[in-house]
C-alpha cells in the first residue's frame, strides 16, 4: 500500500486538493503498477507561520513583499 505524504501551504481550494490527489493517485497507479484502491494520500496544510525559507516564515515574507509593494506604488 503505497502512502505519498505531501506538505504544503494553506489556502488552496478543495478543487484543487481534489485535482492534486487524483493526479498523485493515477501517477502512483501508473508507475507501481497497483490498484487504485490501494494508494493513500496524506496532504498537510501549514499555516504560513509554521513554514521558513531561509530563516523567515512565510507570513513574513508575505508581509514584506506587500510592503515593499505599497513603497512602490507611493
């Protein structure tokens, strides 16, 4: 029984976890050659405080960029 564990930002819509999982799901079939009945897909959404690149949260960054957007626009 094959697990994909995928981690990723809050904030996409159903749809496309949907999307995301089916597309996972076939690419597992595909190559392992199982049933689909036997893939398990695990998503994990962090919020953008829980996630770092380069030593800052994404939520910073997020606010930084929007920042320095309306420094631009001024």
């Amino acid at each position: 029984m094959p697990i994909v564990r995928i981690e990723l930002l809050q904030g996409r819509t159903p749809k496309v976890k949907n999307e995301l999982i089916a597309r996972v799901t076939d690419a597992v079939v595909t190559t392992l050659g199982v049933d689909p009945d036997q893939v398990r897909v695990l998503l994990y959404e962090l919020p953008p405080e829980h996630w770092a690149v380069g030593g800052q949260t994404k939520a910073t960054q997020k606010a930084a960029f929007a920042q320095q957007q309306h420094e631009v626009v001024e």
